[in-house]
C-alpha cells in the first residue's frame, strides 16, 4: 500500500522531511490556507500517529503567532464592530471566563481557526493565555484526524477489523464535537436574546 510505499522512502531523509512539513504546515495555519485538514491526514500518513501529533502540534505552535499577528494587523473598526453585533454572546462570555471560553471554542470544530485567532484583537484577552489554551483545545482535534489518517493507512495496506474502529472513532468523535458546539451554540444564541 501507500503507507509501505512511503515511509521506509521517509526514513532516507526524515528529519528534512519532518521539519519541511512543520514549516509547510505552519506557515498553513499561519496565513490561515484551507488546507489544514489535508495536512493534517498527510501527518498521520507520512509519520504515524505519534510523531504526526507532533508535527501537526509543532505547525500550530509556529503558525498560531503568525496567525495572530496578521489577524491583529488586518482586522479593522468595522470588521471588529460587525464581529462583535454578530458574536456578542461570545465576547461576553470571552469576558467572564476567557480560558474557558477559548477552550470550548478550540475544542468544538463550528467556528472557523481563523475566526477564533481573531478574539486577541477584538478584546483584551491575554495573548499567552489565549496561545496555551489554543494550543491544549487544537490537541482533540488533532487527535481524531490523526486516527482517520491511522485507519485509512492501515485499510489501504490490508482489512483489518480493529483499523476500521479507529477510522469509527476519529469520524464518530468529530460528529460528536460538532453537535455539541452547534447545541452550546444555539444555547448561547437564545441565552443572549433573552
């Protein structure tokens, strides 16, 4: 399959290999390309579970300042005043418990990353709370791509049974997470109209 294929090719040159990836993937998040996904299942292909979480954590790590940065420069009044009529109940409940709230935000895939890594310039919200928090909220999500990539290398090597468990969890995972944020996000929406 695929995965033989490539990765005793990875071993040749890996570390080249794996810092061209974080630096690719960073610069994805950095400048917010929609390609995070792709890539995401290219690390649990190219690298495995493990040290693709690694690579994927490393990108975000390098490519979220970059993110914030430039969303702190291009983010003018009117945007910002249209996010907040439009977002309200979140910059409210950014406000109250902004650790929290960051790390629903991270964890629940309804809201965009570059949406998200807008909140620093929109409010005063500590820029290295924000980071770390990110950073943790990144890490479920991760997770469950990874174990997609996992179960879809392993199928495409041979059936085994236990593979297609991990592909059921990662999809089944990424379901979940996103009915959740679209309940907590309707509950936060006619919370605010009351």
């Amino acid at each position: 399959g695929l995965a033989q294929w490539v990765r005793p090719r990875l071993e040749e040159h890996f570390w080249l290999v794996f810092v061209l990836f974080v630096l690719a993937y960073g610069a994805i998040v950095g400048f917010s390309l929609p390609l995070a996904a792709v890539a995401s299942l290219s690390a649990g292909l190219l690298f495995g579970f493990w040290v693709g979480f690694l690579a994927i954590m490393l990108s975000v790590a390098l490519g979220l300042p970059v993110n914030m940065l430039l969303a702190e420069r291009l983010v003018g009044t009117a945007q910002k005043e249209h996010l907040g009529s439009k977002f309200g109940w979140i910059f409210r409940e950014l406000e109250s418990a902004p650790a929290r709230t960051t790390l629903i935000l991270r964890l629940l895939p309804i809201f965009p990353f570059v949406l998200v890594n807008l909140l620093p310039s929109l409010l005063p919200i500590h820029r290295g709370m924000f980071y770390g928090v990110s950073l943790l909220g990144v890490m479920p999500g991760a997770m469950a791509v990874l174990a997609v990539a996992e179960g879809a290398s392993g199928l495409a090597d041979g059936f085994d049974p236990l593979l297609l468990v991990w592909v059921g969890a990662g999809l089944a995972t990424l379901i979940l997470l996103q009915m959740v944020a679209k309940a907590w996000a309707r509950n936060k929406d006619q919370g605010g109209q009351s």
